[in-house]
C-alpha cells in the first residue's frame, strides 16, 4: 500500500474511531490500554458495550498497523519525494 493510501485509509479509520470516543467519551488509545490490560472486563456481561468495544479494538488495531506501515515507509524515503503535488491552474 502506497503512502497516499495509508493516509486515505488512517483518516477513514479515525472518523469511525471518533464515533466511538464521542460515545463512551474516552480516546482510543486510552480505551485499548484499558480494554487490552483487563480494566473493562466488568462490561463483558453487556450485549451493546461487547459488540462495540470488538469492533472499536478491530478498527484501532487496524489503524496501527496502517501506521506502523505509514512510519516504515516515510523512513525509507525522503518526504519531499512523497508528497503527491497538484499544481494549480
């Protein structure tokens, strides 16, 4: 995946991440710190806070691999090379 696409997709991901921090009204790297060392095992036993905090975990995972992937490849070249230009009429 080009360094364009990895933008395009992290901010696609960010916008379904927002719902989820406007929601329960904590950021996602906070949720998944939490989520991950077993401070919100209490909410298990809820259907709608289950399903939720899955996919919340799903999407922000997946937003750090696209960032790992962004770093890796921004490392390996120099920005002015990737940025994508437009001119203006």
């Amino acid at each position: 995946m080009e360094i364009h696409e990895l933008v395009l997709e992290m901010k696609l991901l960010e916008r379904r991440l927002t719902l989820y921090e406007e929601k329960y009204g904590v950021l996602s790297e906070d949720f998944y710190a939490a989520l991950t060392s077993g401070q919100l095992s209490r909410y298990d036993e809820f259907d709608e806070t289950r399903t939720d905090f899955s996919r919340w975990k799903g999407i922000y995972e997946t937003w750090l691999r696209r960032k790992q992937a962004y770093v890796k490849q921004l490392g390996e070249r120099e920005l002015a090379s990737t940025l994508r230009f437009q001119p203006s009429y």
